[in-house]
C-alpha cells in the first residue's frame, strides 16, 4: 500500500502501478488509476522529457483530469529538499528557505518553476 498520496515517477513506482494498479482511462495528457486493493483512483502523468512526472492519489474522479494537485506538489518537494534553518529570501515571506537553495518550497515552485 502506498502511504504517500503524491510521488515522483521512477522505476520503483512505475512497476508498483504495474503490479498493484488497473488502468482505467486515458485522457489529455493523464492516466486514470484504480489501486486493486483499495480500490482508490490515481493519476499519472504522462511520460515528456520536459515535465517532472507525477503519480498523484485523486480525491475523486469526477473531473479527474482538473484535479489540482499543486499543493501536494508543493509540499513533496520540501519534503524530498527538506528545509535548511535559512529564511526564504522572498520578499515578506518569512518560511524557511529549502536546502541548498535560498527560497522556500512556495517560491521555489511559484517563481522559481522548481519542481523537484
Ligand atoms: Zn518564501
């Protein structure tokens, strides 16, 4: 069972859709999911060599492909950068910048188009 509801796509999680998912639909530019298990729906992006690709846990599938995501996005990438003890250099903004980087995972991905 997958205890995340967001994830960045690579082999391992590739070959766990393989195994533990149905393929549902395809639509636009996603892949709808269905975990044989638990029967919950994901999304996955399709593969382009310039987007990041996600295999996201859908709250529901009606309008599936509209779900907005960005918020989990957001909070996968500070937990896969973590946080250094810097403030974010963004004006007024006074979270914690990412490690290695010198604004936090909202700038960074908002302003900056970081997304992992
Ligand atoms: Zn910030």
């Amino acid at each position: 069972m997958l205890k995340e509801n967001i994830f960045y796509v690579d082999d391992t999680i590739l070959k766990r859709i393989d195994s533990d998912f149905e393929l549902i639909e395809k639509k636009d530019w996603y892949k709808l999911y269905q975990n044989k298990a638990d029967k919950s729906f994901w999304r996955l992006d399709e593969w382009d060599k310039l987007q990041v690709q996600m295999f996201v846990k859908l709250v529901t599938i009606e309008n599936w492909t509209e779900f907005d995501d960005k918020d989990l996005r957001i909070e996968l990438l500070k937990k896969s950068r973590g946080l250094s003890i810097e403030k974010c250099n963004w004006k007024d903004c006074n979270k914690k910048a990412l490690n290695n980087f010198v604004f936090c995972e909202l700038h960074a991905y908002k302003e900056m188009g970081i997304r992992k």
